[in-house]
C-alpha cells in the first residue's frame, strides 16, 4: 500500500514530460509555420501593352531564350508559355505553371514586384512556396533590370486560359511550407560576383550563365534533396533522363573545348571536333540560336574557361579514327549491328563523315564513364535542333532490343575510344527505356 504513492506521483511525473513534449512539439510546428509564411502580394488589373516599351519587351524576349523560359512553360502541343509541361523529379511530377497574362489562370493580375518575388525568393503572388523545379537558385542572382524586362515580354503575350494540373509528389512533399527548410538550407541569394582579373566578355557570360541561363543546373550533381552541390559545380549531373556531362577540366570530350568551338555549337548544335547536341540541349540550341551573338560569346568564353586544363591526347585520338577494326573480334554481334544500323552514317566512307560532321571517336557520350546519353540516343534519336537543320538521327526503341542496342554501344565504345567497356550496360539500357517511356 505504501508504493502506490509513489507510482502515482511517478505516472504524473510521466504525465507531465508528456505534455511538455507535446506542447514543445506544437510550439515547433507552429513556429516552422510562421517562418514559412509569406504574405500575398495584392492582385493588379492586367496592365496594357502601351504601358511597356517596346525596347523592354524586346530585351526580354531575349532574356526568355537565355533562360529557356518557354522549353519548360509549353506542353506538347500546347501554346507557347502557358505552362501544364509534365516535369518528372525524383520525388514525383510537377506541372508547370502558365506564365501568359491570363488573370485567373496565368500571371496577368502579378506586378512586376510579385513576379520579381517568385524568381528570386521562390514564392507565388499568393504567398505559397515554389518549387525549385523553377530554378530560382541561379534565378535569385538575376538583376532587378533584367526580370522587369523579361515581365514586360511575358505580360504582352496571348493571354491563354489553361490551369496547370495538380502536382503528384511523394507526400508530405506537396505540403508547400516545407519549402521553407528547402530555401534556408540550399537557396543562396545575391549578385553574380565579378572578377575584376577576367574580361568584359568574361564577366558577361558569367552573369548570364549563373543567373537566367542557369547552366549548372543540368550541368551540377545534386544532393538528396534535390539541391545542386555547390562544391562540385558544372562536375556534371542529369537532365530529363540523359546525361548533363561535366563542365570543367574532367570533360569527357576527346578534345578540349575552345571558346570559338563552343560558340558554334550553342549557335547550330553542331561542332565539328566534338559532337551534336541531343536530348535537353537541343532546346537551348534552338533557343541561343536566335540570342544576340555577343551573349552566346560571353557565354561560350564564361564555360571554355572552366574546362581548360583537361589533358586529352589529340594523337591517340586521330589514330582511333583511322585505326582498323579491332572491336569486331571480341563482339562480333555488336559489329553486325553496327553494320547494319549505324555504318551507314557513322562508317569510314558515309556520306554524312564527308559532310563535315564529327567523327564518333569525338562523340563525347560515347567517351563519358556514364552511358545515360549513349543509351538515350540510340534509344530516341536526335533532332536538329535550329529550324530542322543540323545533325538528325533516328529512334531505334523498335528496332532494337535492350540486348542490342548494350551490343552495339559496346562495340562503338570499344571501336572508337580506348576508354574501358561500361559495366552492366544492358541493365542500363533497360533502367533508360524505361524511363524515357515513364516520361
């Protein structure tokens, strides 16, 4: 009789800590919310076209083809910058937004301070978090000047009525203050710093390949939380399912790239010492093509410097070029595919190697230590990507099976670089097939 006291005094004790737990722990949530709160900006009447200048729309024209503005907000088939493009992520699919001046569906009740908000804070007019599949953490680093132009292209286009579709994501991430944490953690603001060592050029292409051009982010590895590690910046990373190679001095490419070698590819998609642009990149060609040709420079200056200092073996490639056959005896069924459904084009002696166009000894997906690009483009082809001109390759998913195509890029690696057999490369092919048709 005497211990039930003291169990009953232990039982309020335990209750007590309970309740201060839980009481903390409310304190905590309701904290977190009030730090992720962000008030809504009051809505505007759509402003008139008149009341932009015709030189701001035009420079922000611009600034949309550098920041590829238009490849995320357009669903196939659907009008130019009205959003519902399906974007896949680890963590689920976000539909873009619509960023015509529709007012109920768009942005057309938005002032240009809201509009700066989302861009460079990640938060909606109404106050809701946005998704980093927006890539405000190079957006954040865009001058003031620059995004009223871009508002001032984007407020004077069709408006279309088009609701983007709800998101599907793995819960709880579709509870938007979460994104929060995601900002305080991992969204760096300020300018673009400049290097007062480097050139005007220089400088330039820095600004707009950090901020609207966002380069790093398919270029850059990411972490689990889907956020770019910036201590290994432009070492790499995915895009849509194809392989963003690195852009330092650990480039796969068999030669260096210069700054004149770039150029000409961001213009045409194309460079003769390298290879063609595929998957992702065929959209920001098409996009560049038409960019003022001192900013596709700058940019091209901005990113051949961070790839000088890669060491490649110039001779060793040319005599890949030229070497004979050796690959065909130890994958003879790789060297009939290839016969059959590459020679044509890529053989010694195809019309197409008279044409100008790099050899695949230069192919930089064949010579990555990762076969993502290799895969995908045997797997989906490649498109011109400036106007239907340029390099074209067709899809071989239906002609090919997952053997097959592994067959086949394993007798092309092996023929053409001396770089080592990729591992496992039919189960890469398979895990690829599938997420290009998941896509």
């Amino acid at each position: 009789m005497r211990c039930r006291p003291v169990a009953n005094a232990r039982r309020l004790i335990t209750r007590r800590n309970l309740l201060i737990v839980a009481v903390l722990g409310l304190i905590g949530v309701l904290g977190a919310l009030a730090a992720s709160w962000r008030p809504a900006i009051a809505p505007i009447a759509v402003p008139p076209r008149a009341s932009f200048a015709q030189t701001e729309i035009a420079r922000g024209a611009i600034l949309a083809r550098i920041g590829d503005c238009a490849v995320c907000h357009t669903a196939d088939g659907g009008r130019p910058f009205a959003g519902g493009r399906a974007l896949p992520t680890p963590f689920g699919t976000l539909y873009s937004d619509n960023l015509t001046p529709d007012p109920a569906t768009g942005i057309g009740n938005w002032s240009a301070a809201a509009f700066r908000r989302a861009l460079k804070d990640g938060v909606a007019r109404d106050g809701s978090h946005l998704y980093p599949a927006l890539p405000y953490e190079h957006f954040t680093h865009t001058t003031d000047r620059d995004l009223d132009a871009l508002y001032a292209y984007l407020m004077t286009r069709d408006p279309v009525v088009a609701p983007a579709p709800p998101n599907k994501l793995i819960p709880p991430l579709g509870f938007r203050p979460l994104l929060a944490g995601w900002k305080l953690l991992f969204l760096h603001k300020g300018p673009v710093k400049g290097d007062p060592t480097q050139s005007a050029e220089w400088n330039r292409g820095a600004y707009l390949a950090e901020s609207l051009g966002h380069c790093g982010a398919c270029h850059t590895p990411r972490n689990l939380a889907g956020a770019e590690e910036r201590s290994r910046a432009y070492a790499g990373g995915v895009a849509e399912g194809w392989r963003a190679p690195a852009l330092d001095a650990r480039n796969p490419a068999a030669i260096v790239w210069t700054k004149d070698a770039l150029f000409t590819y961001l213009r045409t998609g194309i460079s003769p010492q390298h290879s063609a642009a595929a998957g992702p990149m065929g959209p920001v060609v098409a996009d560049l093509a038409h960019v003022p040709e001192g900013d596709v420079r700058a940019i091209a200056t901005y990113i051949a410097s961070k790839m000088a200092g890669g060491r490649r073996d110039n001779a060793a490639v040319a005599r890949s070029i030229d070497a004979p056959d050796r690959a065909a005896g130890t994958n003879p069924a790789g060297a009939v595919l290839f016969a059959g459904a590459c020679a044509g084009c890529h053989g010694p002696g195809a019309p197409m190697m008279g044409q100008g166009r790099p050899s695949l000894a230069l192919a930089t997906s064949l010579r990555d230590a990762d076969p993502t690009s290799a895969i995908q483009a045997v797997l989906q082809g490649i498109a011109p990507p400036v106007a239907d001109r340029g390099p074209k390759m067709p899809s071989f998913a239906d002609s090919l099976s997952n053997a097959e195509v592994a067959q086949t890029l394993a007798y092309a690696r092996a023929r053409y670089t001396d770089e080592p057999a990729w591992a496992d490369l039919e189960k890469r092919v398979k895990s690829a097939r599938k997420e290009g048709t998941a896509q």
